[in-house]
C-alpha cells in the first residue's frame, strides 16, 4: 500500500450526498434573505419619499410653504465646523441664543456664509436678539449671495412674504429657483419645498415677470 493510499480519506458516499443537501438548502435561504433586504432597501426608500410628498402637500394647502428653514436644518446646520465656532454653535444647541449670537456675528461679518445665514435665523426668530425682519433679510442675502442653499431659501420666503415691506416675486422667483438648484438631491423635503414655493410664486406672475426672474437666476453668480 502507498503512502498516499495510506493516508487517503474514507469517504462515505451516503453523508456526502446528506452534507451536499444542507448546503444547496443553506445557499437557497440565504439567497432569499438577500432579496428580502433588498426589497426592504426599496420599500424604505419609497416610503421616505411618500412621507416627504404628504409633509410638503400638508405645508402647501394655504399656499407659499410659511414655515423657513429654521429649526427643521438647525441640527444639521449648527454643528461645530470651526474650532474658533464650536462654543457659539454648543450655545445655540443649549438655548443661549445671546452667547451664540455674540460669537457668531463676528464670523458672520468675516464673510463665513454659514454663520451668517445662522445669524439671520437668530434676527428672524428673535434669539439672542429683538425679532427684526429687516436685520434678517440682510444676513441671508450675504449668505445666499455666497450660495448658501438654506439662506438663498429663506431669503425667496422673504421676498414672497414682503418681510422686507413689500412683496417682490420676481426676487423670490429667482432665489427659490437657486435654491432648488443648488439643495443636494439626498434632501428631497428641502428640494421639493423650493420647487413648490418657485411655481407658487409663479402661478401669480406674469409671463414676462417670470422670465425676468429666470434670467436673474441663470446670470447670478456666488461671491468668492
């Protein structure tokens, strides 16, 4: 006898056809999980979208969207990007809106977009600060016109809403255009609600309005 035939292994022809059955029934159950996953990926998709139509549709019934974004971005805006920021966006999250303002504003006339948009949510919700409209209005136009998607929001709610004193569509026109523009797709609720709230405005405008409105958008450019 060999060594090879010495050391072969025995096989049982009876175990190896039971072993091979366990594996072909594992490989199939795990080929449904798979596509169970799969399919809940999709259906959780899909139903993060239905939700966002129904909050938006709900937002709309009285018309012009009336709620800017504040609150609903704040967790994703006021999180700590600069080391000299950190205390101001820890003061806003725990309510000490005369400490954030305080630290920010700085920032905000250095040319920072976003703690200038900040800032004009702060003058617009009366935090740290009297409410003043005007004082707003101005914060998030030096944010938008850096391209700050969330103040070129806010800012054509500004214009529709004559927070400024007077209504100005045309404005608010080109700045949720932009804003719809400029929104990463990944936010469906903030997209769609500049979307809606452009073909609101436009719904009451006239031909040659909207037009100007549309060149305004296509010849603006950010400020370095």
């Amino acid at each position: 006898m060999s060594m090879l035939q010495r050391f072969a292994f025995h096989r049982e022809p009876g175990k190896e056809a039971q072993l091979a059955k366990q594996v072909t029934v594992l490989q199939g159950t795990l080929a449904r999980c798979k596509q169970l996953a799969m399919r809940w990926r999709r259906l959780r998709v899909a139903l993060i979208g239905t939700i966002a139509v129904i909050m938006l549709g709900l937002g709309f019934v009285l018309g012009i969207y009336q709620q800017p974004i504040r609150h609903s971005v704040a967790r994703l805006i006021f999180k700590p990007t600069q080391s000299n920021a950190d205390a101001g966006y820890a003061a806003y999250q725990k309510g000490d809106y005369a400490t954030a303002l305080r630290i920010l504003r700085p920032l905000a006339e250095e040319g920072d977009a976003r703690a200038q948009f900040n800032v004009g949510v702060m003058y617009s919700e009366g935090q740290g600060a009297p409410q003043d409209y005007a004082e707003a209005g101005n914060w998030y136009r030096l944010s938008a016109e850096h391209g700050y998607a969330q103040a070129q929001y806010n800012l054509g709610l500004w214009y529709a809403r004559a927070e400024g004193g007077s209504q100005d569509d045309v404005r608010a026109h080109m700045w949720f255009n932009l804003a719809a523009a400029r929104f990463p797709p990944s936010d469906i609720l903030s997209r769609s609600a500049a979307i809606k709230n452009r073909d609101t405005v436009a719904s009451r405008m006239t031909t040659e309005q909207i037009a100007e409105a549309q060149r305004l958008a296509r010849e603006w450019q950010p400020k370095p």
